[in-house]
C-alpha cells in the first residue's frame, strides 16, 4: 500500500510527527496520494439558515435543528453546545423537517429539502431519514423523490405510525407531493393524500388529544427563476378522523383563492388554527368547532407577509388561548389570535418552533441565523454564535500574512475573516464586516485591501474603508426598485450580481447588471461597456410574485449578468455568463462583443466562469438548471474563445449540480469543482472527476479560490461557513504518467514562525481552527510497510 504522509515541523520546540491516515475506496488517483491533506473550517461560528427544530419532550435540554445546507445538529445542554449528528451518513443536506417521537426519543426521523423555497440558497432533498439511537446512526428509508419536506408527525404513543408532509419540488410539477403514512417505522410508505402535481403539503398538525384526527394545509405553487406562483386551486386545508384514510376539505369561511397555508391545532380539540395567504380576506383564522367554520381573526400585515417564505403557526399545547405567527418576526398571541406581541428572538427571518407539549416554556425556534432555545417561554434564547452554518455566496482572499477571507453571508452581513492566528482558535473578535450585504461580492487590490467594494441586492453598492470605517454608496444607477416589475429598471441587476477588480489594474472595477459596468475613479462615475448581454425577454420581466403576493426583494430580477471574468493572462479578454444561459467574451476590452454560447445550452443559469491563468483562449463554463428542477452536473471547456466546446462533467455524480470550477494557477489542467455534494478534482483538464472530499462535511461548494501566495484552496460553502485545503502541494505535484518512486519528498511551502504556535493542541470550541504550525513536510512511501523508519534532516542554504 502507497502512503502519502505529512509531518508538521514545530520550528521552536523541534517537534516532528506524523499525522493520521484515513483509509477510502481506490478511484482512477489512489486516495494514499493524498490522504494526509486536511480542510480545516475557519468559520465563522455565525448561525445559518434553519427551518427546522424539535426537542424532547421528557428531556428539556436536548433538542435538534436541522440546517439549510449543514444538516442535523443536536444539544444535550439546552444550545450551549452543538454537535453535527448527521455528516457521516445523509446523502444530501438542506433538511425541511425534524421530529422525535414523543414515546421514544430514541427515534428520530429527519425529512430532507427546506420548504422556505427561496430563488437562492435552496437545496434539493431525497427524503427521509431515521434514527433510532438519539442520532448516533442514521438509515434512509425512502420518499427519495419528494424534494422538499415541509412537516413530520409522529404518533404520540406508536413510534411506527409516521405522517410526512411533502411540499415536493419548488422547481417543477411533479407527483411525488402530498402527505404519505407508515405504519412499520417507514419500512413502506402510502400516499395517503395527493391534491395535484402543482399542490404540496405545506403543513400537518396532529389532534394532541385524538391521534387519528389530523389537518393538512396545502399549498399550490411553483418557483420559476423569474417569479413564484403562490396560490390556485390546490391551496387549502384538509381533514381526516379515521388516521388518514379519508379526507374531506374545509371551505366553510375561507378565502376562495388562496396561497400558502399552515394549521395547527390548539390544546383542545374543537379550536384550530390556520394562517392563510389571500387578498383581501388573508390572516389568521381560527375555527371553535374542529375545523366545520372558519373566520379570520386577525389580518395584520406583520405576521402574513412574504407569505412563500413564512406562513407558520403553532398552537400552544396547554392553553388554547395562546398561539405564535411567525414570519420576519416572531409574534405570540395571548387571547386566541385577536392581538399579537413580538417576540424577540436572536435573529429575523423566523421558520419554525416546536413547544414541549408537557411545558410550554421549553421551546426551540429555527431561524435565517440558526437555532436557539428558551427555557422561559422566549423572554431570553440561547446564542447562536455557536454554529458554524453560515451560507456564503462567493469568496475571495487578500495578500495579508496571515490572509483574509471574504464573503457575503446570507441573511447576514459581508464579513472579512482571518485565515489563522496565533492564539487558539479564529473567534469572533477575527472578522469584521465588510461593504455590502448578504448578497454580497467583495472587490479589492488583494495587496492594498483597505478600501474594499460590496454588493447587495437590487444593484446596490458600496465602499467601505476598513481603516478608518467611513462608508459610501457608489450604485450605478441610485434607486431602490423595489417591487417594481424589472422591465420598467434602468438596469437588472441579479440578486449576486458580479463585482470584480482587474487582475491588472485595481483601479479598475467591473459591476455587471443587464449590461456590463466599468469604473476607474472608485464608482463616482460608470461607464456601460456593453449592451444588453442577457435574452432580454419581456414576458419574464415583469412582478415577482403572483397571483397573489408580488414578490419585491430583488430575488425574482431575471435577464441578468451572474457571472463576469477576466483573463488574468490579457486585461482586453472578459467573459459574462447570464442567469438565463448565455455566455459572451470580448477580445478588446469591451469595444465588440461574442455570443459564445455552447450550442447545447438553452436555458438555465451560467453560474461561473473561469478565465485560464495560463491561456487566455482557454476558459471554463459551469451551467446548472436547479431552477428547473434539473440537477445533473454541466462543466464546459473552450481552448479558442468559446469557437467550440467540449461538455466535461464525467466522473461527478448526477445529482450534484456543478456551481463552480477554478483551474490551479501552478498546473495547468489541474481543475477544482466545487458542487452541490462536495468538491471534484480532475488532473487531465477536465476529461474525468473524482471526488476527494477528505474530511469536509456533505454541503455544496459554492465558490472557490487559490490562495497563491500561501498555495491554499479556499472554499465558500452553503451552509458550513469558509474552509481552507492547506498547501495544494500534493495534489499539483502528482504524476499520472509515471510509477511513483518508493519514497518521494515533495517541495515543502515557506513556513512562518507565528508567535503562539498556532494554537495546536488548543481544546477551544465554537471557533475556527488553525493551520498546522510550523514546516508541514509532505512525502510518499511506496510499497514499504507503514512500521518503516524515516529520517528527516534539515540542512542550512
């Protein structure tokens, strides 16, 4: 057996020793070249989106929250401590729903795909999971299809009798939507309700006193990349007393159109909740007879807006008179819905709560900045400064010694992170906000990062001085379009709209909208060097949301630039990728413009562009179609300006949808991707992928870059925070051609003496963890045994 192994030189103790090996599969590379290597997490430890908690109910310090993109977390400590519970063993990792079993909280099961749907950020799920030992193992048992899974009930005194409610796919019609029953565990699964293949169920809520009376909110809909369709006949609520061998529909009182819904029943039988999307005539509803009329109680604004992305109530379990709205905020009613108070939670954007049904002042809420848990009915939470579940957009790195890492964190702020200190871990006091927003791309001279450059939704951008903290707005084009039907906008501007500096001159800065924006005085004035490079399709530019809702955040801008790169080989190459599957290049600087689509693409989004750092004819295309519920791999190679293209994408599993690949700057044809499931390698440009996910959590890969200085692979995730692959050494100096010899010392990169060591050996939790110290020494054995002696001298010049 060849082994590759790494020794870490500790330069002021003199210390040398071996790290682990980690045994996997033999692919086309056998993993012992580079089983040594090790992605470390730097953070930050800021929560990240959640839809999903519960807690149980005999135990009123552990709870669970699954995460959007980071999977199934677990606290034994009322949130003080978290702990991953599910990496191991899920197959993807955006969860939707989590319930324990209230008779045994041994059983757990896990339903996969958020049910927030939102245009960005939103991963695709394939079903459900169980455990049957408080999470330490996990089986998946079936509903692979389902997509996205909105709610999970289980019988309060048969842990084999399941209801699982399945919102289904956001992206497409389909038949696996509905609420389907096991009565074994989830051995088998029976579709006990289906309304159509546009019509999912967005909500079940279970008769606390009477088991086989449950009620099932549905939701009819569809999110195109342009708009979300929330509402039409498949919305509603549905009721069966027999355990759900039959349904009947409730009408008597609601809205005749209605959107988005949820229900809830409260502690007695007869009064049930139901929050519904309409206008006029959306709110809450009550009923006092078990569901025969409806009325609506209360219509405030503040807990029915932005109904596709909130629409959840929760009836207190020991007083009927107490039930919480949430959406933005948290909101709780004391006299059955007539007013609401806000209750102030750690973060907005708020998705889901489950209260111990024993004593409602244990409760757990997930929210767009994680979980935390009350045990005083919500006067005070739990942080949430201890997750590591931040989703990032795009990343980027400076030249500092040690370096920063840069992103836009959804539902957050634009953060600048270190990349390692001395002490004994990366903490909060190592990152500082940024220009921008959530959205955010960050430009910068990466040897002079003091001023730095940010988006936001909606075209907005900023300079931000880090020095001294001043902070302006440098938009284009200064207006807030909110709501505003994107044909009637001077530009488009997506959602992660591309903010770049030239590789050549940091002067210079590139913004892209509809059109391609240039500026060389910091963004006092803009000049548009291109026309419109999208499809320009007026049917597809109108309001965002509809029938009922408009949706005006910025998400729904379509006919937009996503991507632009420019060649860091000549400065009068740029290549612009669109979010409706365009890509163009132009070879003087802006003057004329290509379509160089490949001819195979029709629609979808141009998701990244890499611009060769070796030839400047040479570029690589990553074209993804979740948004139409399509989520097989598309990678493109061009070695003439996109004359012809070559599609690459052998070797990477179907279903992990490609978001970006990045070719090393040191060999040539050694490419990265990074995908929905994790990180691919090619070492022949592209011709065949295998994955070597080390040791980095399941969570998609949403950006990469190569640190050059430093040789160090930095990744953006959706769902686990920054990443760094120290040193890619191992991997640029493989050779495929020849045998490897019996034992092989590779160039070890420049070592820095940091004061603190580093902090190895540190038992610090909740920050980010720092590269080895010292000189890290990289070497291969061959056939030897693993017993066999190795020498390392250190000589001088």
């Amino acid at each position: 057996m060849r082994s590759n192994r790494r020794l870490f030189l500790l330069m002021a103790a003199g210390f040398i020793a071996p790290l682990g090996v980690r045994a996997q599969a033999r692919p086309a590379v056998d993993p012992d070249h580079f089983q040594s290597m090790r992605w470390r997490n730097i953070g930050p430890f800021r929560g990240g989106r959640s839809v999903a908690a519960t807690g149980v109910t005999s135990d009123p310090l552990t709870y669970y929250f699954g995460g959007v993109g980071s999977g199934v977390w677990k606290t034994a400590d009322a949130g003080t401590t978290w702990s991953n519970v599910s990496d191991t063993t899920f197959g993807s990792s955006s969860v939707g729903a989590i319930e324990v079993a209230p008779s045994d909280a041994n059983v757990i099961f896990v339903g996969m795909g958020e049910h927030a749907i939102r245009g960005v950020t939103t991963s695709h799920g394939d079903g459900v999971y169980k455990s049957t030992d408080a999470g330490r193992s996990w089986r998946h048992i079936g509903l692979d299809r389902t997509r996205a899974i909105s709610r999970i009930r289980v019988h309060p005194t048969n842990p084999d009798i399941v209801y699982v409610a399945a919102q289904g796919a956001p992206y497409g019609a389909t038949e696996d939507r509905g609420v389907y029953r096991s009565l074994d565990g989830g051995v088998t699964w029976e579709k006990v309700l289906y309304i159509s293949e546009s019509a999912g169920a967005s909500d079940i809520s279970m008769d606390p006193k009477n088991p086989r009376i449950l009620y099932a909110a549905f939701w009819d809909h569809i999110r195109l990349p342009w708009k979300v369709r929330s509402g039409g006949d498949g919305s509603g609520i549905w009721k069966t007393v027999d355990g759900g061998n039959t349904w009947e529909q409730l009408k008597n009182g609601f809205p005749e159109l209605m959107g988005k819904t949820s229900v809830s029943v409260a502690a007695n039988s007869d009064r049930v909740y139901a929050i519904i999307e309409a206008d006029p005539g959306g709110g809450l509803y009550r009923s006092d007879d078990a569901g025969d009329s409806w009325r609506n109680v209360n219509d405030t604004w503040t807990i029915r807006a932005r109904a596709w992305y909130y629409t959840e109530v929760f009836a207190d379990p020991q007083n009927r008179d107490v039930v919480w709205v949430l959406n933005a905020p948290a909101m709780k009613s004391i006299d059955g819905g007539a007013t609401f108070s806000r209750v102030r939670t750690p973060h907005g954007d708020n998705h889901d709560l489950w209260i111990n049904p024993t004593n409602s002042s244990y409760v757990i809420n997930a929210n767009d900045g994680g979980a935390n848990v009350s045990l005083n009915g919500g006067d005070s939470w739990s942080t949430q400064r201890n997750q590591a579940t931040a989703q990032f957009y795009r990343v980027n790195v400076d030249n500092r010694f040690p370096y920063y890492v840069y992103g836009g964190q959804q539902d957050n702020s634009a953060i600048a992170i270190v990349s390692q200190t001395s002490g004994g871990g990366i903490g909060w006091k190592d990152w500082y906000s940024v220009a921008g927003c959530e959205s955010a791309y960050l430009a910068f001279d990466p040897d002079d990062p003091e001023l730095n450059f940010g988006g936001c939704y909606m075209g907005q951008i900023s300079e931000y001085n880090s020095r001294t903290g001043a902070q302006r707005n440098i938009m284009a084009y200064p207006v807030l379009p909110a709501a505003l039907a994107s044909r009637d906008m001077k530009y488009r501007f997506n959602w992660n709209a591309p903010i770049i500096t030239s590789h050549h001159d940091p002067n210079v800065l590139y913004h892209a909208g509809n059109v391609l924006l240039r500026t060389e005085d910091r963004g006092t004035t803009w000049t548009e060097i291109s026309p419109d490079l999208t499809r320009d399709e007026d049917d597809k530019q109108g309001p965002g949301g509809g029938p009922i809702t408009n949706e005006g955040a910025g998400g729904e801008i379509y006919n937009t630039i996503h991507y632009v790169a420019e060649s860091p080989r000549d400065p009068a190459t740029i290549w612009v990728g669109t979010d409706d599957g365009l890509v163009h290049v132009t070879r003087d600087g802006g003057a004329s413009w290509t379509d160089v689509t490949p001819s195979n693409i029709v629609d979808g989004l141009i998701n990244a562009i890499d611009a060769s750092p070796h030839d400047p004819g040479v570029a690589y295309v990553v074209h993804n179609r979740y948004k139409f519920n399509d989520f097989t791999p598309h990678v493109y190679r061009t070695s003439n300006y996109g004359d012809t293209w070559e599609h690459i994408a052998d070797g990477i599993a179907e279903e992990a949808h490609v978001r970006v690949v990045r070719e090393d700057p040191a060999r040539r044809g050694l490419l990265y991707a990074g995908t929905e499931t994790g990180l691919y390698v090619s070492w022949n440009d592209g011709d065949d992928w295998q994955s070597i996910q080390l040791n980095m959590p399941l969570t998609p890969i949403t950006d990469l870059i190569v640190q050059q200085e430093h040789n160090d692979l930095v990744a953006a995730t959706q769902g686990r925070s920054f990443w760094i692959l120290d040193d890619l050494t191992p991997l640029q100096q493989l050779n495929l051609r020849a045998e490897p010899a019996d034992f092989r010392l590779l160039p070890p990169k420049d070592a820095y003496r940091v004061a603190g060591g580093g902090g190895f050996g540190s038992n610090q939790t909740n920050v980010g963890q720092n590269p080895s110290p010292g000189a890290v020494i990289d070497f291969y054995i061959g056939e030897a045994n693993d017993s066999t002696p190795v020498t390392i001298e250190i000589s001088d010049d």
